[in-house]
C-alpha cells in the first residue's frame, strides 16, 4: 500500500521557477553562513565579503533571521548598523 506522501510526490512537481529560487536561496545562505563564520559582521561587511549588494544580503539575511540561524551580536560604533552572527546550535541528547 502506499503512503499518501508518495502518491502525492508523484502527482506534484516544483516548476523550473521554483527549483531555480531554491538554489539561489541555498547558493546565498552559504556565502552568508561562511562570511559570518569568520566573526559578527554588518550587511555592507557581509555584501563586501561576498560580492553581492546589500539589499539582496538584506532579504536572504532577515530570511535566516527568520528561521532562527542568525542572531543580532551588537550594534556597531558608529549606532547604524546591526551586527549579526551564526546563531549558536544546542546539542540535543
């Protein structure tokens, strides 16, 4: 007998669109995530280290903000700009 998850695997697929956005998503999330293993950075540090613009750093950033991989460290001297970092995993036992 299969499984309802199967059936429906098998009568859905992702558009080109969709699987294209994804990779861009995953793409930026490892540039971020390797940028800010090197310490706290700001949006412009983080678009400098990686090579692309701040606003594009902006949304994939606050969409890991969102889903609890970064964090806000401090704010920086000049009181403009957040400083973010890798949020720290917990062991689980």
């Amino acid at each position: 007998m299969a499984r309802t998850v199967d059936i429906i695997k098998k009568q859905r697929h992702a558009t080109g669109a969709a699987k294209e956005k994804l990779k861009e998503y995953n793409r930026m999330k490892k540039a971020i995530s390797t940028a800010l293993k090197e310490g706290p950075m700001t949006i412009p540090q983080i678009a400098d280290k990686i090579g692309e613009p701040p606003d594009k750093v902006l949304y994939y950033l606050m969409t890991m903000y969102k889903f609890n991989m970064v964090e806000v460290d401090s704010i920086d001297d000049m009181d403009e700009y957040y400083l973010y970092r890798l949020k720290q995993q917990k062991n689980k036992k």
